[in-house]
C-alpha cells in the first residue's frame, strides 16, 4: 500500500491533506485484508480506515483511534485495488466491505467509494458502531448493500463501560437502517465478566427485535490476539486477566437469541 498525498514542503501537508480528505479524494488507511466468510457473505476485501470516536475496552485494533495514524490513500488508489478482484467477487459473491476504526469518520470517501462499487457491479458492505450514523446522508446509504451493525451492550451504563460513549446513537441509527429496509447483520462481543450478563443479553435481544432488515446476529467471542497493541501503545489494558468465553457461555447466550427469535450465527 503507497501513500497517496504528495507535497513540496512538509507544512503544505495538513491543510491540503484536510481538503483533500473534506472531499473524499483521499481517506486514512490503516491496512487491507482478504478474507473469505467474514466481514460479509463471499469472499470480501476489507478496507480498514483510522479514526474512532469510540474506546471500546477489548479493540484488537486501538492503532486505528487516531486518524492521522493512517496512510493518506487516494480513492482512485482503491477503486484500482478493488476492481482488480472483481473476478473473485464475482465468483464467490463477495465484494468490499469498508471497516476501521469507524468507516463514518470518512463518510464523504465512503460514499464516492461505495457508488463506484455500485457502478462496478461490485456489492458493498459497512461495519460500523452506528455512533456517528446521524451524520450519514441517505445517499449513502443507499450505495450501501449491507450494514454490519455493532451493538456493544444492550444496556446503556454497560455500553458507556465498554465504550466510553452512549449507546442511543446505535439504536437511532438501527431504527433508521430498519425504517429505510436496508439490510443488517448485528455483531455482539460476548466478554466474561463485562457484556455476558443476562439482562444485558436480553437487552440487545430486544433491541434487535425491534429492526424487521436484520438477516442475522453474530456472537463474536472475545479474544485477546489484540493485546500486544496495547502493550505497544503503552495504553492500560483493562481486560488483561479475561479469558474468552467457554463453549457452554457462547451457546447459553447464542440459545437465549435464538429463544428471542433473533437468528444467530
């Protein structure tokens, strides 16, 4: 991956980045993946963007808070990359999904992405909080073929714990996407001792009855492959001692979903 912002002097730089990232011509990238069953249905190239306005205890990325921690990438830059697998999009029905950090932090870059997919025959997907989602226009979404929704907690002081941030942006934002018919997958971080308490699952439960577009909803055990940035960055881990739920939590709170009518994978 090269950079894609060029400048004669080095205090030329900012402002024209900033102008340059005001009008989706270029976006901060953290890194590319790609990756097959996750992250959407086929095989999908994941572009994760730097910046975040959450600081949710058990990121396995917290080198992609700051956005200018990324690569300045033009979009012509990703457009060329994308369109380079449309053969293998093509032949597992795959397609891009757009991550981060918080993708919506890079809405005016997200949007022009997303319509040359659409232009491409090439299918879209968004994996996003939905905090910042009151700030997307509709013609954003309507280039966008799936939203993975993360609900971190279903109970407030639960998400202002794990996240620093409240959870109602995410709600409104799901009431929107459901009002609107556009397709959700919801993603839930199963954490011993932090979001597995059973009212809490209940509450995301209730939350996501509530979205009529949502295909399904995703248990995502937690896991600790993250914990080297943390040591790295020199941020105090909270979650240093927690070990990954066990196989009896995972399928206690998988079958309370499925008793909910809530389809889990």
């Amino acid at each position: 991956m090269s950079s894609a912002v060029r400048s004669t002097t080095p205090s030329d730089r900012p402002p024209r980045l900033l102008a340059e990232r005001r009008r989706g011509d270029v976006a901060m990238v953290h890194s590319w993946e790609l990756v097959t069953a996750v992250d959407g249905p086929g095989t999908r190239m994941t572009l994760f963007l730097n910046g975040c306005p959450l600081r949710c205890l058990y990121c396995e990325n917290p080198d992609t808070w700051r956005a200018r921690d990324g690569v300045p990438t033009t979009l012509t830059e990703v457009v060329e990359r994308v369109r380079r697998y449309r053969p293998v999009f093509d032949a597992t029905g795959g397609g891009l999904t757009v991550s981060g950090g918080e993708p919506l932090q890079h809405r005016v870059f997200v949007e022009r992405l997303f319509t040359e997919c659409r232009r491409m025959g090439v299918s879209t997907a968004l994996d996003t909080s939905g905090f910042l989602g009151a700030k997307v226009p509709d013609s954003m979404l309507d280039v966008t073929d799936l939203v993975l929704l993360d609900v971190k907690s279903g109970l407030p002081d639960t998400y202002r714990a794990v996240t620093g941030r409240a959870l109602e942006p995410t709600v409104r934002f799901g009431d929107r996407l459901s009002e609107r018919g556009d397709r959700m997958w919801v993603r839930f971080v199963l954490v011993p001792g932090l979001t597995d308490a059973p009212e809490n699952v209940d509450a995301v439960a209730r939350i996501v009855q509530r979205w009529r577009t949502v295909d399904r909803i995703e248990v995502l055990p937690f896991h600790q492959l993250g914990r080297h940035k943390w040591h790295d960055l020199a941020i105090p881990y909270a979650l240093e001692d927690t070990a990954g739920p066990d196989d009896a939590l995972l399928e206690r709170v998988r079958g309370r979903f499925r008793e909910l009518g809530v389809p889990v994978f």
